[in-house]
C-alpha cells in the first residue's frame, strides 16, 4: 500500500507516534484504551473502541508498536486476527 491508498483507510494502531504520521496521510486512526483520550488530546479523526474485538472488527490496518510488556505480549494472535 503506497500513500495514496491510505487516505480513508481505518488504521488500528497502538502506539501514539504512528498514529499522528498516519492521520497526516488521511487514515482514519482507531484505538483501544483502558479509558478514551480526553478531547483535545489528540487532533484528527481518532475513535476510541472500548474492546480490543471491537477494534480489530472495524480496522482495515493493524500496527502494533508498543513495548513488550505483560500486558502487550500476545495481545494480537492467530486468534485474534
């Protein structure tokens, strides 16, 4: 996928860095929080999605840049996917 073909895309990211580069290409970005980024957080068309599920239903791509941590490791799986 070139830059073209991600305006209007929806991109599940984890990572707050990528999300702003990919917003600046025209992706709708999604994301999965213990609890929404207050208004004004962020700029751009961020939605919020209470359940990792729910998020993953509703992306076309998934980039997942976090730390390894107990909480992370194995968040996205065969299962998942």
């Amino acid at each position: 996928m070139d830059a073209r073909e991600c305006a209007g895309q929806i991109a599940m990211v984890v990572g707050g860095e990528i999300a702003r580069m990919l917003a600046a290409l025209g992706m709708r970005i999604a994301y999965h929080n213990s609890r929404p980024v207050p208004e004004g957080t962020i700029a751009g068309d961020f939605a919020y999605h209470p359940t990792l599920a729910g998020l993953l239903g509703a992306s076309d791509v998934v980039i997942l840049a976090c730390p390894a941590t107990p909480q992370t490791i194995g968040m996205i799986n065969r299962e998942t996917l």
